[in-house]
C-alpha cells in the first residue's frame, strides 16, 4: 500500500541513465532558479517603505535614491556571480569559492549560511505568497500558519517528482507574474502620464524631511536589499543546465538580473508616486493593484500570480539546498545521505530535510514574514561577501588574461555585501542576533561530522587496522521464551553452524517458573544446555546481557566467536505488532550499541493467521 501511494505522489522510478533528460533548458532554469529573485520584488520595495514610515509619509521620496542604491548593488551581483560560473562550471557557488581561495573555514562559513538561508527561502516566499492571498481574502487571514504549511507539503512533493516536472509547473506562474506586474507597471505609468493620478499623493523629490539620518537611510537601504536574495542561486546549481552548462547559466544570470531590475524600479517608483503607505494586513503591491485598477479581474490576477509566484519561489530552495548539501557531504561535512539520488534521481533526502525545517520555521514564527526576512537577507549576504572577497584573491594570485577589470567587479560587489551586511547587524541586531549563534553551531557540527569520518575512515583502513585475531571456535547463545516453534527452529539452525556449545537462556521471574520450565526442557531437548537466570526485579534485558559478557570474558580467552540467535516470530499484519512485547527489537537493540565482537542474528518464523 504505502509503495503504491509513493508511486502515485511521486511517479514511477527514474533509470540513472535518464539523468540527462532532468537537465533544464534556459526558459525553465529561469523559472525555477529565479523565482526567489523575482518574487522579493513583492516585498523588497516594502522593507524600504517599513523603514521610512516611521519618519512620515514625506519622507517616502528616499525610495527613490535607496531603489538606485539597490539597482547598483544588482548589477554588481550579477556581474560577479556571472564570473563565478565561468570559474567554477561545476557549481558550489559561494562555498566552493569561498573555500579554495579564503580558506575551509571560510568556505564552513559560507556554506552554513547558505543551507540556513535556503531553508529560510521556503519559509519567507511560503509565508510572504500567503500574506498575498490573505490580502485579497482578509477571511482567510486567521488561518495563515496551516495554509502555508500546506504549500510547503505541497512544493516539497513537487520536487520530489523530479526537477523537470517541478519547472514544468513553475514556468507558467513565473511568467505569468512578470506578465502581471508589467502590465501593473504600464498601466500605472500609463496613468501618472495621462494625469489620471494626483501628485499631491506624494512628497517631491528633495523634499526636506526633519528626523531623517544616515543611519536610517542606511538601514532602509538595507532592508531593500533583501530584494536580492536568491541572485547566487544559479551560481549554485550549474550542474542542472543542459550542456553547455556555464554558458547558459550565464545567459540565465542575465535575463534574471535585466527583469528583477525593470521590475523593481517599478514597484519602488508606483509606490512613491502612489503615496503607499506600509499596512499590517494588505501586501504594498496590493494597495498598488487596487489603486490601480481597482477591486476587479485586473486585480486578482495581479495578487493571484504574486501570491503563486511568492509560494512557489520556495523552489528556489528546493534546488540549490540539496546542490549545496552535495558539495558538504562529499567533503565529509554534513550526513552522507545527501549525496544519495532519490527514485526520481533528485537528491530526495536533501528535499524532505528542507521541507520538515522550513515547516519548523513557519510554525515557530507564526508565519509572520517580516520577522523572517531580516535573518533571511543577512544569511545571504554574508556569503555574497565571502565569494566576492574569494574570486578578489583568486583573481590576484592567478592573474589570467583580462584579470583587472574582473578585480575591480568583484571588489566592488565585496564592498557593497559587506556594507549592507554590517547595516543588518547596526541597524537591525535584534532580529539578525541568532545568526551569531548558529554559524558557530553550524561550524562546530561541521567539524564534528568531519572528525568522525575521519575517524571511521582511519579503523575501516586495512592498513591502519590491528591484524584480524583467527577465530577457533564459536559459541552460540538463543534468549528463549518458552517451549515453541520459533525457539525449535532457532535451535534447528544453531546446530546447523556446527558451534562448539550452544547455550539456551530463559530468564523466570519468579522461582516455581524457573522449576517448571527447567523440568519441561530437560524433558524437550535434554541435549542443549539450559541456562536460566532469575530476574526478582522483572528486568529480561539486563541479566540477559550480564551473562553475555561473561560468556564473551571466557570465549575470548580462547579466540572463541560468541553468536547470539534471536528468535522472532513475524505477525502475518504489521499492526498485530503493537499487540506482542517487542522484546526481540530490545535486545538486537542492546547488542548493536554495547555487543562488542559479537555476531547477532535472527531467525524469523512468520505467522499465517
């Protein structure tokens, strides 16, 4: 049953040879990798607005000059994460740069900031999309947290699937989104050009404002740069393209960089001219929407590809998060799971971990997107420093043809990360104070993984491994609970081994048992020795292992095995299991953790009633 649903949600399983048939073409790699990029155009401009309002409404026109500010920074990026494709074709991104040319640590640094920042994609575009449909739908308001857990499910089944079929879905609510604000944005410049909008719904430019700082500025500025997250994301995920691969990543780069540029400034420009304000509970491009067209089709076309693009920029996430959890797991940092591909050949266990902590996110904040945001922006601009100060020593130490000018991008993109991560931690510590928390854990469980590789590396090497003692003989020990099938065909199979002893272990609890069941076996099978330890405190697991060790004392003194033999019977349905003790489960249990040297096994008897 459960594998026939699993090939209901996820379809059939994929042959590895069909690994080329998952690689995307530059239409869908637009869509899948940049719609966390795009889909920041809906709350970006908003962050800036968040920040200015406490000024005044007059003080809106900064959105202007901090928009600029924002587009500069975009450019950047975009122009130094190009290089990058070109200088590591085989992706990694901001953690491979960072730890070939900065150092491991660094590179911990990145990658640590990275997996948290994807898991924070999931939940940020996940509760953003549904800020956007709450909006349109106030009833629905209430129920925030369980629809958007919902979406995650749903996404994380999506990818699951497979990365064709995930942008096969993707591409049509991307498109459609940037069809949906560029009609917004003509209309409404249509509409500020015919006079249909007032202008005294705004304060003009160079308008003085009083109370207004550097500092706030700055901060605003900041947090309109979280319209950039999700630029590395193709930087990442090169490995995904259809040959050649860092060709058309590039073009890709591009195409995102030109439309979330376009699409930005007109955002930024509508809300000024507009004199939107920031509200708790209505989404600035809503508010847009509606003044522009009104409570019509226009409308809920607008605000129903945004909240779609918003929920389904978690595929962002999706696949550069297992990308990235490859690149550690093969160098020992993180749970060799994740390199294993799924029966869709998409790195499964990647997915479903992404999906589980995003929906841990959402519920632990209570879906509210702005709390989010903040550590979501400076979780990615910390690798953005990193890979640019990288590509910087890169440049000057290999000095390649036409090196200087690529120099001077990257140094620019260095300088403009590590300006607006420090405006995160001066202007917005409260909210960005866990990260100084969690990357030393993050780096410290690294480590600890690395290190136990390492260490199981080191006593697996034939090499380095004490020379094998030969065995000389064997003795086995069967736990029995009774006189039955089960335990008569366990014995069947211990004589079958040809051990030099077989020791049969009851454990009574009280004295008249231990009598009656020694009687009955010295009548059933007097040839097998009988060995019976009286528990007064009712414990099966504890006498039963004492007297293991101390067979295993003796036997090892003359390079004896010890076996122990597990009988098991198998109930003919799996829910008859809750009915029996599982004391079977416990002892296998106990010996895997604490038995060492000896060999365990199970003889299983199933039932057929």
């Amino acid at each position: 049953m459960a594998s026939r649903i699993k090939r209901i949600l996820l379809g059939r399983p994929l042959k590895s040879t069909e690994l080329g048939e998952q690689k995307l073409r530059k239409t869908k790699a637009l869509a899948i990798l940049s719609s966390d990029a795009l889909s920041s155009v809906a709350y970006g401009p908003e962050q800036i607005l968040l920040v200015l309002v406490a000024i005044g409404a007059t003080a809106f026109w900064y959105s202007i000059p901090i928009g600029i500010g924002v587009l500069v920074l975009l450019t950047a990026l975009i122009l130094s994460y190009r290089q990058i494709i070109f200088a590591y074709p085989h992706g990694g991104g901001a953690y491979v740069v960072s730890k070939e040319n900065l150092g491991l640590s660094y590179g911990l640094v990145a990658g640590g900031s990275l997996l948290v920042d994807y898991i924070l994609t999931v939940a940020v575009s996940v509760s953003a999309g549904t800020d956007a449909l709450t909006s349109a739908f106030p009833s629905l308001h209430p129920y925030n947290v369980p629809i958007a857990v919902v979406f995650v499910i749903g996404i994380t089944l999506l990818n699951l699937r497979g990365v064709t079929e995930s942008a096969s879905v993707l591409a049509y609510p991307v498109y459609l989104f940037v069809l949906a604000l560029f009609v917004l944005i003509g209309v409404g410049l249509y509409r500020i050009a015919a006079g249909d909008v007032s202008p005294e719904l705004h304060a003009s430019l160079g308008t003085p404002v009083a109370g207004i700082s550097l500092f706030i500025l700055l901060r605003a500025f900041a947090s309109g740069s979280s319209a950039l997250t999700g630029v590395e994301a193709i930087s990442n995920a090169i490995p995904n393209f259809k040959s050649p691969a860092p060709g058309n990543a590039a073009k890709t780069l591009i195409a995102m960089g030109a439309l979330l540029a376009v699409l930005f400034s007109g955002i930024v420009f509508l809300a000024y001219y507009y004199g939107i304000s920031p509200l708790p509970e209505v989404t600035v491009v809503s508010q847009i929407a509606e003044e522009t067209f009104g409570r019509r089709f226009l409308y809920y076309f607008i605000q129903g590809t945004t909240a779609l693009i918003l929920i389904l920029a978690a595929n962002t996430g999706y696949s550069a998060f297992p990308l990235l959890a490859v690149n550690l797991a093969k160098d020992k940092f993180i749970p060799r799971m994740f390199t294993v591909r799924g029966d869709r050949l998409g790195y499964s266990n990647g997915i479903i971990f992404l999906g589980v902590l995003s929906i841990v996110l959402i519920v632990a904040f209570h879906g509210q997107t702005e709390h989010l945001i903040p550590l979501y922006a400076v979780g990615v601009f910390i690798p953005f420093t990193l890979s640019q100060s990288g590509m910087i020593r890169k440049w000057i130490r290999e000095k390649p043809p036409g090196w200087a000018p690529k120099l001077v991008i990257n140094f620019i993109g260095a300088l403009i990360s590590f300006t607006v991560t420090l405006m995160f931690f001066l202007t917005k510590f409260a909210m960005v104070w866990p990260v100084l928390v969690f990357l030393p854990i993050i780096l410290f469980v690294f480590y600890r993984i690395r290190r136990h590789y390492e260490a199981v590396g080191e006593q697996l090497r034939i090499a380095s491994c004490e020379p094998a003692v030969p065995i000389e003989g064997n003795v086995i020990i069967v736990p029995v609970s009774g006189i039955t099938h089960v335990v008569e065909r366990s014995l069947n199979y211990a004589r079958s081994l040809k051990a030099e002893q077989i020791i049969a272990v009851y454990v009574p609890f009280e004295r008249e048992e231990e009598l009656r069941f020694e009687e009955k076996w010295s009548k059933w099978k007097p040839d097998i020795r009988l060995v019976t330890l009286h528990s007064p405190y009712r414990s099966i697991i504890q006498p039963l292992m004492r007297f293991i060790d101390s067979v295993q004392r003796k036997a090892g003194e003359s390079n004896y095995q010890v076996t122990v033999i597990i009988p098991q019977f198998i109930p003919r349905k799996s829910w008859h299991n809750i009915l029996h003790n599982q004391t079977s489960f416990m002892i296998r249990t106990r010996l895997l953790m604490y038995g060492k040297d000896i060999i365990m096994t199970t003889v299983p008897y199933h039932l057929r009633k």
